[in-house]
C-alpha cells in the first residue's frame, strides 16, 4: 500500500511537471505577437514559371497562399495579416481593377487585416483607383483596412479639389474607409498599423493626381498620435518605400533612424527578398520577395514598455508541393472568366492561348536589370513593336527607324516552354490607354539625329543613377564605355537595319521613333533626370514639339489602339513553326545579343579621353581652369610664407681703422 502511494505521489508530481510546463508553454504563446506578410502581389492570382536553380519551377498563387495562411492560423488564431502595397496590376487580373476590384476583394477574402497603397494602385489615374474602390465596397464581401498617411487630395486657394474626377476619388475612398492608420486588438496589446508611400515609389506615379506628403514627416505625426493618444504597445508601417544596398539610399532603413518608435516596417516597393530582417536599433525592416513567392511571418514579444524582440522570422516558400485552396480556386476563376468576356474577346485572344514555344529561358527579370548590356528580350520586344506597327498600317507602313524599351517597363521575362496571351501581357502589362483599358498603347514620335545619339547617352550615363533607364533599342547600334566622364560615355553610334546594314546618322534629319505611351512621355523629363545637360524634345513628323502624346496613338485597321503587350503577342505568333502543325516558335536569334549596345571596358587614358563631346570640352575646360587657379593660388601662398619666413639682411658696420 505505501509502495502504492508513493509510486501514485510520483505520477501525481509528472503529471503536474507535464501540465505545468504546457501551461507555460501556452502561456507564453499567448505573449507573442504573430504577423504575416507580403507585398508587391501586383495581381498574380496564379501562379507562374521561373527558371531557378537550373530548371523551371512552379512559383506563387493565391490559392496556395490561402493553404499556408490557414496552416498558420491554425497555430495561431489572433495574427495578423498583413500587405505592404502594390497588391494590383501586373497580370490580365488588371485589366478588371476598376470594374470588379479582384485583389481587394481576394486579399478580403484571404482574410487579410490591413493593406496600403503603392504607386501601382494609381496606375488607371484617379477615375480608376475609385471606380476600384467602389467595386470592392458595392460586392459587399469582407474587405481590407486600407491605410495611407501621406495621400493627399489637392485642393486649390479656396479648398475646393480641383478635378471632378479627385473629387470622385476623395468620395470614394471615404466610403470604402481609407484612413491614415489603424488599431487592431492582439492578445491584450493594441497595434497601430499605419501606410506610406515613398519618395521613390511616389516619383513613379505621374498620373495619380494626388499629392504625396513628405512620408517622414508623416510618420512623426502619426507615431506621435499612436503613442501620445492612442496608447499603442506596438507600432507596425506598411511602408511603400523599399531598401537597397547602399543603407544611406534605403528608404526604409532611413525611415526607421528616423522613426525609432515604429517597431516593426513590412517594406515593400523595392521586391526585395529578406532572409532575415534589417535591425536598426528596435525596429525590424521585413520583406518577402515579389508576387507572392513568399508568405513571410515574424513573431515578436514585448521585452519592456516600447520595446519588441523578435523570437523567429520565416519566409515560407509558395511553390507546387502546396496544395490550393479549392474556394480561392473557384473565385479566382469567376474573374478570369470575366477577364475573358470584358476584355480578351474584343482582341480575339483567349486567356491560355498558346501563342509560340521557346526553346530556351530568359534570365529572370530581377536579374536583368542588374547588367548594363544589351539584352535579348529587350531586342525581341523592342523588334515587336516595329512588327506591330508595320501590319497595323500595312500599304501606308512608313518606316520605323528606331524603337525604344525602357527597362522599367518590362515586368516579367519567359521560361523555357509554351508562352500564353496571359504571359505576354504579363511581360508588358504596365498603363492603361486613351480608351481607358488595359495597356499602354504605341505612340509614333520623332527625333532628330542628334537626339538619337543623344538616347543612347541616356541610357549610358542615367542608368548608373537609374537603373529602370536602362534602354533596350531596335534599329540602332551604339558603343559606349562605362569609364569615360558621365554624359560623354558614348563613343559611336549608328542605325542598325534589319539586314544588318549599318548607316551613319545625320544630326539634322527627323527619324521615325516608336515607344510606349508611358516612355514616350519620360523622354521629355530627361531634361531633369540628366539635370539639364541631356535633352530630347519628342516631335511629330513636322518638326513641332509635341504636347499631347495621346494624339500620337497608333491605331489598328479597326481603329483599336495598338497595345505593347499585344505587339509581343502577335510578332510571338508570327515566327514559323519548329515542325508542321506545331506551334511558332522563338528563334534562337533572340537567344543572343545582336550588337545593338556594346559596352567597351577599356580604361586606358586614350580610351576613356578620346572623342570628347561639347559637355565633356566644357568640363575639362572647368576642371583646366581650376587647376590653374589652385596651381596659381598656391603659388602666391608660397611667395608670402617665403616672404615671411625671409631672413631680414645683416647690418654691416664700419669700424675706424687701425692705421
């Protein structure tokens, strides 16, 4: 009986040990603050292909994500979810935005807490964020917090906004409930949760409208009213702002030494993929990656009044060993088949269409920007475009000399396999036309000779400052060496034909210049970007400056504009087929560089101050006489210390003779 009891009074005391230390554990669960996050989901509601690690792998989709939210919220039921911005526009998705709001009304669905704008939610100007916004509000479903601190309605001397259709934006984002920040209630603390768009991000949406409020000051005035009024325990920024390398550039890195009382900053903008986070001081910089590669999650306990220490952070692949989810599934194919009704059939194209096969991958689009060099799929799409106008004006066809890609504007690449409308549009799916649909349209323009030359400086001298200048250009061949004086980087320049012939160009003659609606009106700002030095003046085929690029559109036969991304698709369908009754496919011509940019590395003294243009006469004029006048400064300094230093002359004194 007492060996009984004893062994039952140790049973007892594990059993207490056991459940003790379960109740801590849970306990101390319950202390920790769950967020998940993404950002940069710009419409990719399915997933897509993407050559890494040597071969093509399965990358992102809603439907999957849902799967792995879920999982997470099963482990923690009081997270947040949360979205850095730029949720639309990037994949046939957009071409809806305005009429059915599908990433809003999927991101409420998904069960997100809080999103923000990014410069993208601007895209379709002030008419379409609002006709988004109702969309969302009018479907009545669970929808998103939206909060932006720093977006501002202008209004003129009297108060009054100035444009009906702000004025339909301010009313629509008032109804739908777009404040500055939020409180969301988690395990007992309060979390103010707050949006910005930054400096950079903001310069990328000339057509929004709206103003953009410095977003430092902004995010002092709000950290001041979460911590003074609000009594937060937790600050969270969905901040639309970005890092780069260079910690002194990175805005966000900026924005958390200069608001050190934020703790925790999902960073979108820049794509960036962040193992682990930016500390900076208290505060953690988090980001998972572009179009929902990633759910990114980091869990976080209080150490001390205003103080968060983070216990884990994890990026959570989305790719094909996830299941989807079955109703994210059905509702992303209800807008897809909207896409098609609204938008496709007037084109004549169906979603999955299979336009072409590749044979080969093109590197991924992250990477490509990364080189300053020419690049195949800039020449494939700059060659498109001249195909595109071409058939479009067919017996009238005047020649294109010249057609132009602006880097930025390329928003995916191809893999190897069968390429789809839907993955043409998503390689140029930026912009919306005159006739308000999706995608930018091709505008004619033209510049003189000396302009042309004056483009491939553009590209040689501003992408270094700016990597989305970079310029991918059919119909010209050009040299430059990056270590020669910035705006004298280029060497040589000429017209490259389609056959290969190279012909000089004329400084004075007007050539024939095709470009996107967007790029077209950029190179009238390159003025600024090149601060004053540089200067190209897009004309039409008069010689007169042109002011309205929308009355440049180039239209098809049935008076349809022509869209960048419908030139890839039809030049894509053009190429001959690999065998009878297959598809076209790619030639391998587009697999190599054609010697349309060709960067010379040299760096002996001949080869980088040889050929100096009027900028760089003037600068070595400078830089001469400044030279001149140190080397004369300096010598009129030395001659005074001489002077002072100068032994004053000894005294001679006649004594009396001696004789």
């Amino acid at each position: 009986m007492k060996k009984f009891s004893a062994n039952f009074g140790v049973l007892i005391i594990l059993v207490l040990i056991v459940t003790g230390t379960s109740w801590l554990q849970a306990a101390e669960q319950n202390q920790l603050v769950t967020i998940l996050f993404t950002h940069d989901l710009h419409d990719n509601l399915l997933p897509f292909n993407l050559a890494a690690n040597g071969q093509i792998e399965s990358r992102g989709g809603y439907a999957r994500l849902q799967t792995v939210i879920n999982r997470q919220k099963a482990l923690d039921p009081q997270l947040m979810l949360l979205d850095g911005g730029d949720y639309s526009m990037g994949t046939l998705f957009q071409t809806i935005f305005a009429q059915q709001s599908p990433g809003l009304r999927l991101l409420g669905k998904m069960g997100y807490d809080v999103t923000t704008f990014g410069n993208h939610e601007f895209d379709f100007r002030p008419q379409g964020l609002a006709g988004s916004l109702n969309a969302a509000r009018s479907s009545q479903e669970r929808l998103p917090q939206i909060v932006s601190a720093n977006v501002t309605i202008p209004v003129n001397e009297e108060g009054k906004i100035v444009s009906s259709d702000l004025k339909d934006l301010k009313q629509a984002m008032d109804d739908y409930g777009v404040k500055p920040y939020t409180i969301l209630q988690r395990k007992g603390y309060k979390i103010g949760v707050f949006g910005l768009i930054g400096y950079e991000a903001a310069s990328n949406a000339p057509m929004a409208g709206v103003t953009f409020a410095d977003p430092l000051e902004q995010a002092r005035r709000i950290t001041d009213i979460l911590v003074q009024q609000e009594k937060v325990d937790m600050i969270v920024c969905l901040s639309h702002s970005g890092t780069v390398d260079d910690p002194d550039k990175s805005e966000d890195i900026v924005l958390a030494r200069k608001v050190p009382q934020i703790d925790v900053i999902i960073s979108g903008h820049t794509h960036s993929k962040l193992e682990q986070p930016i500390v900076v001081g208290d505060t953690y910089i988090c980001s998972a990656d572009e179009y929902g590669q990633n759910l990114g999650v980091i869990t976080l306990h209080k150490e001390s009044t205003g103080i968060w220490k983070k216990n884990s952070y994890r990026l959570f692949p989305i790719d094909d060993t996830i299941p989807a989810d079955e109703a994210v599934s059905a509702r992303i194919e209800a807008f897809k088949n909207l896409v098609q009704t609204s938008y496709l059939d007037d084109m004549g194209l169906t979603f999955d269409e299979r336009l072409a096969y590749i044979p080969f991958s093109y590197n991924d689009i992250s990477e490509i920007g990364t080189r300053h060099a020419e690049q195949p799929l800039g020449n494939l799409i700059s060659d498109a475009y001249i195909y595109a106008v071409q058939q479009a004006e067919a017996s009238s066809y005047e020649p294109v000399d010249v057609a132009v890609v602006p880097y930025g504007t390329i928003r995916s690449s191809f893999v190897q396999g069968d390429i789809t409308v839907a993955d043409a549009f998503n390689v140029s799916s930026l912009g919306i036309g005159k006739d308000k649909k999706s995608g930018y349209p091709l505008i004619s323009v033209y510049l003189t000779g000396k302009e042309l030359k004056t483009a491939c400086e553009v590209d040689a001298s501003i992408t270094p400052l700016m990597e989305p200048a970079q310029l991918y250009m059919s119909g010209l061949t050009y040299t430059f060496n990056p270590h020669r004086m910035i705006f004298n980087k280029v060497t040589d320049a000429a017209l490259l034909k389609a056959d290969g012939t190279r012909v000089e160009i004329d400084d004075n003659e007007l050539y024939r210049v095709v470009a996107g609606l967007y790029s077209a009106q950029m190179l009238s700002v390159v003025g600024d970007k090149s601060f004053g030095i540089l200067s190209l003046v897009p004309k039409t085929k008069a010689g007169v400056p042109i002011t309205d690029f929308e009355a440049q559109i180039i239209n098809t036969a049935d008076g349809g504009e022509i869209k960048e991304w419908a030139a890839i698709a039809r030049y894509l369908h053009s190429f001959a087929p690999a065998a009878s009754e297959g598809l076209p496919q790619v030639p391998v011509f587009y697999q190599q560089v054609q010697g349309r940019k060709i960067v010379d590395h040299e760096t002996s003294l001949k080869a980088v101050l040889s050929q100096p243009n009027r900028i760089a006469l003037v600068i070595y004029a400078v830089i001469v006489l400044l030279l001149l006048l140190f080397i004369l400064l300096v010598r009129i300094i030395v001659k005074q210390v001489q002077k002072i230093r100068r032994p004053r002359p000894t005294e001679v004194v006649n004594l009396p003779s001696q004789e």
